[in-house]
C-alpha cells in the first residue's frame, strides 16, 4: 500500500468521529427550545457527545501519521473505548426527554449508536491488523 493510501485509510476513524460530531450538532441533533426560551435536557446530551467525539477526532488524527505499531494500537484503543462511552451517554449516563416520542430518542441516540458501532468496528478492524502485521 502507498504512503498516501495509508494515510487515507487510517484517516477513517477520524473522519467517522467529525461526521458523528457534525450530525450530532446539525441533521440528527437532540430537540430544540422549549416555548419558553430555555433549552431541554437532552441538549447538555448532544453538546456532550459533539464534545467528545470532536475531541476524540483530534486525537485520532495523530493515528494516520504514526509509523510505529504500539502507538498506532494505543490511539485505536482509545478510539475504542471512546466510541464505547459516547454509545452510552445519551440516554444512560446523561438525561434525555421524559418523552420516548421526541427528537431526541427517534433520532439523535439511534444516529450515535449506529456511529459508534460503526467505530468499534472499523477500531477493531484496524487494532487486528495492526496485530497481524509483522514486526519491523
């Protein structure tokens, strides 16, 4: 595999995060303004995960410029549990609406859950083949 395919391959946890953290804040984000101006609960929800995963994003960016393996299989994990703990943050370890009918729960946490599935998987995926390849 080239250098620069490489880079681009293991651009691909980073990239899922910043889209996970774009449509959390945009297309699939948690419910709006109550009528009386204030906001949600499930607002503090989404601000945390945009948070998380944006911050996790910038961490993994450093992922596709490492040569050595260790580091490489350190920031994969880390992306790991990272993507395991923004699955459980709406809804388990945060608030959301009383309302299973609302914004929140019919589209913001499926859209985080199926990311963040999406991350193991490609996390693990790369943490394999980091583990396959032969040493040197």
């Amino acid at each position: 595999m080239r250098k620069y395919e490489r880079i681009l391959v293991n651009l691909i946890p980073t990239v899922l995060y910043l889209l996970l953290a774009a449509g959390s804040a945009t297309v699939f984000s948690a419910c709006g303004l109550k009528e009386d101006g204030t906001w949600m609960h499930c607002r503090s929800t989404q601000d945390t995960v945009v948070l998380c995963a944006f911050i996790l994003s910038a961490v993994l960016l450093f992922h596709a410029f490492l040569h050595q393996r260790i580091p490489r299989m350190i920031l994969n994990g880390i992306g790991l549990a990272g993507a395991v703990s923004i699955f459980l943050i709406p809804g388990n370890l945060m608030p959301m609406c009383m309302m299973h009918t609302m914004r929140c729960y019919t589209l913001f946490q499926p859209f985080v859950r199926i990311m963040t599935v999406l991350i193991c998987f490609v996390s693990i995926v790369s943490i394999i083949r980091l583990c396959k390849r032969k040493k040197g």
